[in-house]
C-alpha cells in the first residue's frame, strides 16, 4: 500500500472494480458501501477521489475512522452490489 489518501482511494476503488468484475457484476451495481479510513480528516481528500468512479450519486456509504487497517493503509472499502 503505497501513497497518500487520494492514492489508496483510488486503488482501493479499481480494486473493488475488479472484484465486482470477476462476480459478474460493476460499481454500478452497488447499493452499500463502508469507507474505513485510518483518520476522519482525510474524508474530504477521499471523497473528491471516490465520487468520479459513479456516473451519477454514489450509493449509500458509512464512513468511520478506525484504529488500525491492515499493512498500515490509510483507508479500506468494502461494498455490496446486486447482479441485475
């Protein structure tokens, strides 16, 4: 994991790109996303990243600061998508 904020959010979202790709399925396709991010204050840098992988609003999201992600990433998303 490497960069800043603005960097992970956007490997974090290609990587779920690619996971929703493999099921069959698309970032279109999502209805509920949890953004976990190593501190709160990063939330405006991420989301000017997160909102230009949606051609319209995003889907609903939770966002929460917490204590530790894994190998010291700054942010961690996951998401829940519907195969239509």
């Amino acid at each position: 994991i490497e960069g800043d904020i603005e960097a992970q959010t956007r490997q974090a979202m290609k990587n779920l790109q690619t996971v929703l790709a493999a099921g069959g399925s698309s970032l279109d396709h999502l209805v509920k996303i949890n953004i976990y991010l190593k501190n709160i204050d990063d939330y405006a840098k991420m989301n000017q990243v997160y909102v230009t992988f949606f051609n319209g609003a995003p889907p609903a999201r939770t966002a929460l600061q917490v204590g530790k992600i894994p190998m010291d990433g700054l942010i961690e998303i996951e998401g829940i998508a519907v195969k239509r």
